[in-house]
C-alpha cells in the first residue's frame, strides 16, 4: 500500500478577481473550495492513475468533515486522525499577481499526536510511506524523525517532500525520493543557481547524502533525474499554466505510482513530469485523460 501523510491539510480557498486593491471593498469574479494539503493532493492523483493509497494526517471540525466527504466521493481511502481543532482554510488570491494566505494549522495535543503514530506501526516492508509538506507549529519539533523512526523499522520504504531541516535529517535514512523544486536546492545548501549545470553537484550531493533517487523541478526549465551514478534531463510540455498549486505533489504521485507498479525510474521520471505538467495546465489536480495526453511529449535525455 501507498500511504500519503499530511500533518497540516486545508481547505484551499481559491479566489479569482481582476485587480485587488487593498483597504477597499473588493467582488470576486469566481471562487472555488478545494481539499489542500501536499499528500491529500498525492493522494487524489493517485486515485486518477488508479493507484491505490491511504490518506494519513489530522482532520477536526467542519472544514476536516468538508475534506473527508470530498475524498470520499473521489473514492480516496482515508485513515484520518480526528482533532478538536479546526482544520485550517488558505486563502489563495488569483488577480494580477498570485497571493497565498495561509493558516497556520490545527492545536495538535499530545494523545491526538501519539495516535497517528501508532497507525505507523502497522507499516509492513510491502508499504512505502509519503511524508509530504509543513508541521502545524503545535507539534514537536522533531516529529518527522519519530515518524521516519517508526517507518524505518517497519521495513517499508518513505519519500519525504518538505525544506529545511526537516529533510536534512532524513536524508541518512535512505528516503526512496526526495523533490525539491531549484529555489529550496539553493535555499538547503545554502547557495545560489545561474545555471542548470551548477545545480548538478546539489543534486548529486542528495545522493551522496542518502536518497536513493532526486528529482529537482525547474518550473518551465523542465526537471532534474538524480539516480545511481546517472543525471536525467526532461522538457516540460508546452501549454498555459493555470495552477501552480499541487504541480509538485502530482509529480510524486506519477512517479512513485509509476515506480510502485514497474521499477523503472525513468518511466517513473517521465510519467512524473508529464503528470506534474497535466496539473499545471489543470484548474484543480490533474485527470488521468490530461496525463497521458502528455507523456509522448516528455522527452528524457542522459547528461551524465
């Protein structure tokens, strides 16, 4: 089994309007109310390339309940820990330029942490485990190391997509995957990019410091294959970006489904771009039908 967690899920609150003008009234052309949250979005994607997974994380009050019925009607299976606290709305603003409000996220209390835990020990070596996105800051610091602690034992294999610290330290694990886009390369190492070729040795260095394969986003400039001794460049197809919201998390989904069912991590690195690109070009995560339109158009070539 794929299982996804998500510590922090939303509502996404998406709000169109031609120009906002601060401190005046202003009338939205269009809203739209999503499920949010990085492994909840793996998740759904899954489910359109018929892979099956298992939604983890905390839910609480009518925006939890709004989140479960959604994925219950799409058919996801969830194994939500219940919370007394509301799960948190983002607002995001599409006008001329894009604008993200965020909350901060659900008061997690000690026994509601400690229960998702121990669904982790259930995990089998036949389950790879998606650890995706932010800590609300009600949870302790080392959270994400408990949890990989757990995964670890259990024998199953974990991808981990969230910055900082956080993923530092779990690169010694051994995660199956890791994605960050170009800018939270730069920002881990602590450096700056002018060119694809000077990305190479941090992405390499991911490898050298434990993940077993690195794939780095590049928005438009397409993306970066990190695996064994070799580095993978792919385009990223033409069409009219929409919704930059979910593309990183749809292209985990296309590549961990692809890699579960083949072991092939190039197919998975191709399936994973065009299925990264079908959301972007998407007002909501992408469908099966956009994603395999696309993957004749991804072009995967050696650079090393």
């Amino acid at each position: 089994m794929i299982y996804t967690v998500t510590l922090n899920p939303s509502i996404d609150y998406i709000v169109h309007l031609k120009n906002i003008q601060l401190g005046e009234l202003n009338r939205m052309d269009s809203d739209l109310k999503l499920p949010g949250g990085k492994g909840i979005n793996v998740s759904r994607v899954l489910k359109q390339l018929d892979y099956p997974s298992t939604t983890l994380g905390f839910l609480g009050g009518f925006t939890g309940n709004f989140i479960s019925e959604w994925l219950h009607k799409e058919g996801v299976m969830t194994d939500f820990t219940n919370v007394n606290d509301d799960t948190r709305i983002n607002i995001k603003l599409k006008s001329v330029s894009e604008t993200e409000v965020n909350g901060l996220g659900s008061a997690i209390t000690t026994s509601e942490a400690e229960e998702l835990l121990t669904k982790l020990q259930a995990l089998t070596s036949d389950d790879v485990v998606i650890l995706s996105g932010s800590k609300p800051p009600s949870l302790p610091h080392d959270y994400y190391q408990t949890m990989i602690d757990l995964i670890t034992k259990s024998g199953a294999e974990f991808v981990i997509d969230t910055t900082g610290s956080d993923l530092m330290d779990a690169l010694k694990h051994r995660p199956l995957l890791v994605k960050p886009n170009h800018h939270e390369l730069a920002d881990l190492f602590d450096v700056s990019f002018d060119s694809i070729e000077a990305m190479l040795p941090y992405g390499q260095k991911l490898l050298d410091m434990g993940a077993k394969h690195a794939l780095i986003s590049m928005a438009g400039d397409g993306a970066l294959f990190f695996t064994g001794d070799h580095i993978y460049t792919s385009n990223v197809p033409v069409g009219t970006v929409k919704n930059s919201v979910g593309a990183g998390d749809s292209m985990i989904a296309g590549f961990i489904g692809t890699y579960q069912a083949t072991k092939d991590p190039l197919l998975a690195f191709q399936m994973g771009v065009a299925t990264g690109s079908a959301t972007a070009f998407s007002d909501d995560l992408a469908t099966k039908e956009a994603i395999l339109a696309l993957v004749d158009d991804v072009h995967v070539k050696q650079t090393k």
